[in-house]
C-alpha cells in the first residue's frame, strides 16, 4: 500500500505540468478565436476552463462571448451562477442588467439591487462604481459612491472619483462643489485640487469647465471673503487663464488680508508674468512690494527684479531714448549703492555693465566713453569677488569679451574667449566661448579658420549654438564657393562688425554697396535681413517691416525665413499695433517652420494673441 500511495503521488506530480501546459495551450487558442471574432469557437474552449477554475478572468470572456453570439439566456445563468457564488461581488448585478438592456425596467431592477446591496466595503463600491462607469451610467456610478459615503458616514471619501464623474456627465457645478468641499476641510490638497481642475481644463475644447470654476470661485469669495484658500484659487485660475492683471489684484487682496505672508502671491504672479512677457504688469507687482519699504519680506529680491524687468524692456526695444537710458542708469546706481557688490547682486551687475556699454548716449561721446569703462571695472570687480562659482566667473569673462570686442579690442576678447573654452571644454559654455571665437576668426576675414570651428560646433549640445554655428558656416560656405576673391563676403563681415558696435549709419553705407555691386549674389538675403535689424535699431519701423516680408517672402526655403517671421511678428505686436499682422507670422512659424528655435515661443505669442482677437 505504501509503494501504492508513492507510485501515485509520483504520477500526479508528472501530470502536474502537462495539465497546467494544456490549460494554457486552450487559453492560447480561445484567445485567437476571441480576437479574430470566432466567437463560437472561443465558448467551446473558455467553458471548459471556466467551469475547471471559476477564474474571473475566464468568466468575463465567456460573457462577452455569449453576448456575442446572441445567446442572452446562457449570459444570464453564467452571471445567475456567479452571483450565487460570489453574493459580494456587486458589479454581476450590472452585468445582469446589461443582459436585459433592451428590457430596462428589469435592467434598472438589477442596478437598483446592486445598489441596495452596497456596504461599508470601499473596494466594493469602487468595483460597482468601476462597473457602471463602464457601462456609459456615470450617473449610477455617482449614485453608488454617495450611497457609501453616506454609509461611512465621511463627506471627504471619494472626492476625485465623484468630481470626475460629474464632469464625464457635464456637472460641472457639482465636481467644483467637490473640489471646493475637499480644500475646506483639507487645505492640504490644494495641490492635488489644481493638478486635477488642469487636467479638466486642458481635456475640455469648450469654455463651460473655465466658466463653471470662474462663477464657483467668484461665489465662494463673496460668501467667504477671508478664505485663503479660494483667493489663492482665483489666482491660480487666473494664472491658467493668462489673465495676469486680475491675478495680481487678486494677490494684492491677499496681501492686504493675510500680510504675514509677506506678499508672496504678488511676487509669484510677478515671476510668471515676467516669464510669460507680460512686462507691464511684471513691473507693477515687484513695484508694489518695493513701495512697502526695506523692511517688506521680498524687497531684496523685488528690487532686483524691478531692475530686471526694465533692463529686459529697454533690451527688447530697438530704439531707445538718452533720457530712459540715463533714468535706468540712476536707478541701477542707487540700488548698487544699497545693495553693495557681492555675490547676491551678480545679475544686477551684469545687466548694468550691458545697459552701460550697448546704449551709449547719441549726444555726449565722452560720457559714453566714460560709461564704457565703467561697464568694463563692474564686470572686473565680479571676476575678483571671493567665493563666487566658477561657471558664473566664465559666463562674466564671456561678458568682458564682448564688450572688448564691441570697444575694438579684438585681441583681448580672443583671449578671454579662449580662456573660457579652455576652462569648460565640456560644457555648453565652452561650446558657446569657441563659437564667439570663431565669429571673431569671422570678422578678422580668417572664413577657413571660422569655417573649420563652427563645422564642429554645429554638433554641440545646445541647440541654439548648434543653430547659431551652422546659420554662420552656411554664410562662409555659400559665399566662398561663389566668391573666390570673398570680396563681397569682407564687406559683408565688416558691415556685421560695425553693427554690433552700433556703427549703424556706416553698417548701411557698406550694407548698400554690396546691394549695388551684386543684386544676384547669394549674400543678398542676409544682406536684406541687416538692413531690417539696423533699420529697427533707428526706429525705422515700417520700412523694416517691409524688409522682412521680403526675406520671409522670396526666401521661404533660406534658413533666415523663420528668423525674419519671428522679427517682424514682434515687430508688428509690440511697435507697430498690428496685432492681427502679428499672429499671422506666429501662425506661420507654426505651419511652415514647426522645428524652428522660435516654435516654442511662437506658440506662446499665438495662443496669447488670439484670446485677444476676434
């Protein structure tokens, strides 16, 4: 009996994986039928296994199989069955109900029965909530998470399920009424609040889910005017709206209420409107915290930023004014003067070193002289500060270069250029240092040299360097091969050089002679494109508007035609008024040129432009 019992144990324990080999060879066959809609075939070998394991996985394909097939009777005792197996599986019930579609008294009979059922069990509810959802009731679905939150008797249960349900069926009072619910009894899940409002208002074509969060915030501020949490939504939304005037009142009410924050919302809504270009209202929110004095939290770093923000305005126009110039200089001056020079003020110092040097003053040659030198000593006193990192003292040496280059001290920039190259050979301001060098092997009329340097850098890590080299080696390239004597191509690097120096009047001079000498020659584009930038600088708005629809125009395919749609949209959107002009010239940016530099900012500029036209 003994030798018996062991002879059978050994013969099950071989059988073992021959049956469970068999088993998955079946499931292999029924899922093949199954996805190739022999759905008869599938029932043959899914009822087996079904019945051998009462797997769920099993149940829900032979369902579906007898669904298919029209055989609703055998669909019913399947799930008759399971019930009676698995009582606490509630969501059978809504596949019973799916059986009697057609018959929906006895369908709502079954839904309603699930429903009843429920208990205090949340993978329960969330299998049955799961189950309608699937079905196309999220309305039932709702009904069965508030049934249980009932139950639990806990009004903050299933918050982010009820209030994505409600938009699924377009409730979109009731799934802010969740959110805002959820922030009153847990502040804490602003964050988790916002992420998910996002989500809502990025998958929604249609205004209603802005609409309904706009009149559910506008609504609960009235009713609870000292609530912090919905202020700070009202800026959150306004934020995501881009309508930055109405954030900034919106903190500034919070300010006033709540001053122990120290005017942090302001400063927030300061930031992004600055990185979404909205200077103007940049300005007044850093302004308004300068204006409570040098004992306001933030003041530090708000009066740098007022700085900032006006340098970046000064920058961006093409024509600037003695007067704002020499107002900016006070200012910055001033705030030196109380800030002192170290290592917290490092931008400070570079933006005025660049205001001092780039906007010399038209009439007094001496104090740009002056002014000069002084850009020149704050740039030497940055590289000379104790304790200030090593990538910051390349970057200003970078700085120190081109200002040199831009006094006619081309020796001295070659060396600080190649010092930095040296200095960080593997990083992208390496990178960006031989590329000035070799713009400066450009200018000197070395193009082999130029040529052979940014060949290299066009497959270098930063993008814009990348672009930047391979725009300049395709100038040197194009005019070598057609211009053996680089006559044409000279004149061209040297009417470049006096640009960059502000020589403008003699840059046109030589720019209009290379016109005149070669109508054909391939230099023409780039020729056309100077002339529109100099003609910027002279506050010769229209005319450079006309120059840059021709490149954009007879040169589509020319690697500047992106650089000259994005020129003349600025152009017509920030001194022209023509708006309507302008994200005409976004639009084809994004059309015409989607790989562009200019994309991303593109985008941004459209999107900004057509909320505000009609």
């Amino acid at each position: 009996m003994k030798r018996l019992a062991v002879a059978t144990l050994f013969c099950c324990l071989l059988a073992a994986p021959l049956m469970s080999s068999a088993q998955e060879s079946s499931e292999q066959m029924a899922s093949y039928y199954y996805n190739n809609r022999e759905f008869d075939k599938a029932i043959e070998l899914y009822e087996p296994l079904y019945n051998r394991t009462q797997n769920s996985f099993y149940y829900q394909m032979l369902y579906n199989c007898y669904l298919e097939t029209g055989q609703p009777k055998e669909a019913e005792r399947l799930v008759e069955k399971r019930i009676k197996r698995y009582p606490r599986d509630l969501f059978l019930y809504v596949d019973l109900g799916k059986i009697y579609d057609s018959d929906s008294k006895k369908a709502e009979k079954q839904y309603k029965n699930a429903i009843d059922k429920l208990g205090r069990d949340t993978k329960q509810t969330n299998d049955l909530a799961l189950a309608f959802d699937n079905a196309g009731r999220p309305d039932l679905a709702i009904k069965t998470y508030l049934k249980s939150r009932e139950l639990l008797n806990n009004r903050l249960v299933y918050v982010m399920e009820l209030a994505t349900l409600y938009k699924k069926a377009g409730d979109y009072n009731k799934m802010m009424d969740e959110y805002f619910d959820l922030l009153d009894n847990a502040p804490g899940n602003m964050g988790s609040v916002q992420i998910a409002l996002q989500r809502a208002l990025n998958e929604t074509s249609d205004n209603q889910v802005a609409e309904g969060l706009r009149k559910t915030l506008i609504s609960r501020i009235r009713q609870h005017p000292d609530n912090r949490q919905y202020l700070e939504m009202m800026i959150w939304f306004s934020l995501q709206q881009k309508d930055f005037n109405f954030a900034l009142t919106q903190a500034k009410a919070i300010d006033a209420r709540f001053p122990e924050l120290g005017s942090a919302q302001v400063f927030r809504v300061a930031q992004i409107a600055e990185n979404n270009d909205d200077l103007n209202i940049a300005e007044q929110a850093y302004s308004y915290i300068v204006a409570k004095g040098k004992e306001a939290q933030l003041y530090f770093e708000s009066r740098i930023a007022l700085l900032n923000v006006k340098y970046e305005r000064i920058n961006r126009n093409h024509k600037t004014d003695d007067s704002e110039i020499d107002d900016l200089v006070q200012q910055y001056q001033s705030t030196i003067d109380e800030l002192g020079k170290n290592p917290n003020t490092i931008t400070l110092l570079r933006n005025f070193s660049h205001l001092l040097a780039y906007y010399p003053s038209s009439k007094n040659p001496t104090q740009s002289s002056q002014r000069l030198q002084q850009a020149s000593d704050l740039l030497y006193d940055i590289i000379e500060m104790p304790r200030v990192p090593q990538n910051i003292i390349n970057e200003v040496k970078l700085d120190l270069g081109d200002l040199l280059l831009f006094a006619g001290e081309t020796w001295d920039a070659a060396l600080l250029y190649g010092q930095v190259e040296k200095a960080a050979k593997n990083d992208p301001l390496g990178a960006l240092a031989k590329f000035k060098n070799a713009k400066l092997s450009y200018y000197n009329n070395d193009f082999q040299w130029a040529k052979s340097q940014l060949d290299v850098l066009r497959a270098s890590t930063s993008k814009l360097i990348a672009n930047d080299a391979m725009e300049l080696s395709l100038l040197i390239s194009d005019n070598m091969e057609e211009d053996s004597t680089y006559d044409m191509l000279e004149r061209y690097a040297a009417a470049d050089l006096m640009f960059y120096r502000g020589q403008l009047d003699s840059a046109l001079a030589l720019l209009d002679d290379i016109s005149i000498r070669a109508l054909s020659h391939p230099l023409f584009d780039e020729v056309t494109m100077q002339k529109a930038k100099i003609r910027m600088k002279q506050g010769r708005y229209s005319e450079a508007d006309s120059l840059l629809q021709f490149v954009a125009e007879h040169y589509a395919d020319d690697i500047l035609a992106d650089d000259a749609l994005f020129l003349r949209a600025e152009l017509n959107e920030q001194q022209l008024n023509n708006p309507a002009r302008a994200r005409e010239c976004y639009e084809r940016i994004l059309l015409d040129y989607p790989v562009s530099l200019y994309a991303d900012r593109a985008r941004k500029r459209y999107n900004a432009l057509k909320s505000t036209l009609p």
